[in-house]
C-alpha cells in the first residue's frame, strides 16, 4: 500500500528509505490514508486480510478502515 496526500493534511512523517506520510494530527490522534495496488485490492477482494504492523515495543491503539472520517474538502 501507498501512502495518499490528502485534503486537511497538516503534517508530514518522513523516514529514510520510506515514502512520506501525510497526516493529520488532531484530538491526540494521528490520521493516514493508504491506497492499495491494484493486487492488494485483488486480495482484499478474494478476502484475504490486511496486515498492520507497528514497529517497537508496545502496541499503541490502532483503528484500521475503509472509509475515514476525513471527507473531501
């Protein structure tokens, strides 16, 4: 999956050898989109699952959706 730049982004993760993120931060949360290829859609479709993986030590809470809660400005 790719990371989306996207209306009302107001930060920009950056980290060597990885795509920028575009986000919004706000009410203690850090929201991302990411669109899948065209084989990950394919995948999701013959209901396979999608991964999360979070580097480090702990797990912070995590919501993984289909539709945000951010809406096209």
């Amino acid at each position: 999956m790719k990371p989306v730049n996207f209306p009302g982004s107001n930060l920009l993760l950056v980290a060597e050898d990885c795509d920028d993120l575009p986000a919004i931060r706000e009410n203690g949360c850090i929201l991302t989109l990411w669109q899948p290829s065209d084989k990950e859609r394919e995948l999701i479709s013959q209901g396979k699952g999608v991964w999360l993986c979070v580097w480090g030590e702990q797990h912070p809470p995590v919501l993984i959706m289909a539709e945000g809660v951010v809406t096209e400005q």
